[in-house]
C-alpha cells in the first residue's frame, strides 16, 4: 500500500478490502484506491516488484475531482505487513487504510489482555503508534470490508446526491465546527439553497436506510 501511495502524488486514499493466502508466499489482495488524479492501475503497479495486475473496476462518483478504482492484485510477500501485525495476535481486522501518510486500523480483539498483546507488538515492531479510541461491543464487526460498502453507497445515491455529498464533504460542511454553509454550498453547485437541504437529507435518509433498513411507516 505504501508503495502505491509513493506513486500517487494526488492519492487520497488507499484501503485494504480483503486479503487471501495463495501458496508460497503469494497472496491476492483486494484494495480500493481514491485519487484526485485519474490514474492507469497497469502502470501503477508495472514497476513493483512482486505484484501483478489480476482485475481492476472503476467504481462510479458523481465527482470529477477524484478517481476511484478496485484493484485486485497478485503481491508476494512473506505477509501483508499491518495485517500481519494483527493475524498473529488472533485479532480480526476490521479497517486498515492508508491515508495522508498514515495507516489507520480498526481491530477487534477478544478482550482487554489481546488488546494489551496486540498494542506491544504494534509498538516493538512500529516503534510508535497513537490510539485513537477503544470500545467495547458485544458484535465484533466483519473481518476488513468486502470491498462493496462504497459501490453500494453509489449505486443507491443519486448523481445529484452524490454530488451533493461530496462537495459539502470536500468543503468542511460536516466537520465541527463547519466550515462551510449551506449557502456557501449552494453557490458552489448553482442550485437554491432549499435545493442543498433537500438533497442533503434525501442521500442521508438513504445512507440511514442501509444501515438500519427502512423506517417503520
């Protein structure tokens, strides 16, 4: 991943899906790359040693301001590193990303002992890390994402509600405090600013809806 990101100067992210052992130290990976840039994953990938191209999809964004493609490939490597990490303390792995130089994970372990055992190797191996949160939950989450959670998002938003979502995003609408408005929104995309409200609650209804399923009428 962080190769990849050398090679991306406009990357803004890169997510680890999935992961699955093959045999003699190959393993096919699954990772969902976000460019600001548009960006060819064959010659990404030419000048790695020890990983190929297997298949590649572009996932679809109402934006023309980032680039968003699925890359599954063949790398081998004696383990994925951060994944590594985690797999040998028996902890699931929920999240890993790289993002502004930086990788964020999320893990479930066991209990607070697993946890313990996991944070020493982090640090022995990484020298350093930051724990950003711990909590405590009776589901443990599924083992990273299957890779769909965002072409889902995009095949039940609209493009006026993507494009909605991400230009109050991009500009800081949903940070706290924001900053920008919603007059300010509506500028940027021309439109009215009851246009921005309704659009807005519309794609967040839906983003709700697939989470907890349709609201009992």
């Amino acid at each position: 991943m962080a190769k990849l990101a050398e090679r991306l100067p406009a990357v803004r992210s890169i997510e680890l899906d999935n992961a699955f052992y093959v045999e003699d130290g190959t393993w096919i990976e699954s990772l969902t790359i976000a460019s600001n840039d548009p960006f060819d994953p064959e010659s990404l990938v030419a000048d790695i040693s020890g990983v190929s191209l297997f298949h590649t999809s572009e996932i679809p964004t109402a934006s023309a301001d980032v680039d968003i493609q699925r890359l599954t490939v063949l790398a081998n490597e004696s383990y994925p590193f951060i994944l590594g990490l985690v797999l040998r303390q028996e902890a699931i792995p929920n999240r890993i990303v790289l993002q502004n130089d930086e990788f964020e994970v999320v893990t479930t372990t066991r209990d607070w002992d697993q946890f313990r055992s996991l944070a020493d190797e982090v640090q022995a191996t990484l020298g350093e890390f930051e724990l950003l949160s711990v909590t405590q939950n009776e589901e443990p989450g599924e083992p990273l994402d299957s890779g769909r959670l965002t072409e889902v998002l995009v095949s039940k938003l609209t493009d006026d509600q993507l494009a909605i979502l991400e230009t109050a995003y991009n500009h800081g609408y949903f940070d706290v405090p924001r900053e920008t408005s919603a007059t300010d929104l509506a500028e940027e995309l021309d439109v009215a600013q009851s246009t921005v409200s309704e659009r807005l609650r519309t794609a967040e209804r839906t983003l709700l809806e697939l989470i907890y399923g349709p609201r009992e009428e």
